[in-house]
C-alpha cells in the first residue's frame, strides 16, 4: 500500500522513491493527476540533479487544449516495494504522478485538509 496525504491546496500527495544516476534513493513527493494519463513528470532542474537519462520527445495535449513537446527520461522508481523503471516528462511543474503509475491500484483519498490518500493494488 501507498500512503499520503491532502495538503492545504487540496492536492492528493504522495511519497516517491527515485533513483539517481548512482542508484541511490531520493525522496520526493509528487501531486497525484488523474487526468495526467502518463507515468511521471518531474521539473528539469530535479531530473538534471538526479542524471536521468533521455529517452526523447513525447507531445501531448494539456488541459488547456494546447499540443505540447516534452524531453522523455527514464527515470527508476520504488513503487509499492518494486522496482520500476517508467517515462518520465520534464515539465517546469511540481512533481506528478499519473494514472500510468497508478494504473491497477484503488485509489482512496479523504478531501479535506490533511485527509489520508492511499493506493491498494487491486486483485
């Protein structure tokens, strides 16, 4: 299970692992975005400090109807206790977790201030 936590902007937020170009665990916490149908998008300045590797360019449509070009990487994540390596868009944003990392899981989230979130995976 995954846990987190509702902040005071009233985003859904979790804990992530990711690992850096030496393999070691860094903690982040990324806003879960059910409309982001992705993995992952981390802000460039965080993937150049963890040396993500470049994958290429992904377009994609965002909320605001407009088509854009982003850098892909891959980036290795711990989720839920496993080892995942997963796209990961460089976007000038705060960190989010899409609904291709979430994909399988129950997603629960208590809305009010300081709620509990969490991610079961599903049977």
């Amino acid at each position: 299970m995954i846990s987190g936590h509702v902040n005071a902007n009233r985003e859904a937020i979790i804990r992530l692992l990711v690992r850096d170009a030496a393999g070691q665990a860094q903690a982040i916490e990324a806003i879960i975005d059910t409309g982001f149908t992705g993995f992952l998008s981390l802000p460039s300045g965080l993937i150049a400090m963890l040396g993500l590797a470049w994958r290429g360019h992904s377009q994609a449509v965002l909320a605001d109807g407009g088509l854009h070009l982003f850098d892909v990487y891959a980036a290795t994540v711990i989720w839920d206790g496993q080892v995942r390596t997963v796209e990961t868009d460089a976007a000038d944003i705060e960190p989010v977790v899409g609904m291709g990392l979430i994909y399988g899981y129950d997603l629960r989230i208590q809305a009010v201030n300081g709620g509990a979130v969490t991610l079961e995976l599903l049977p």
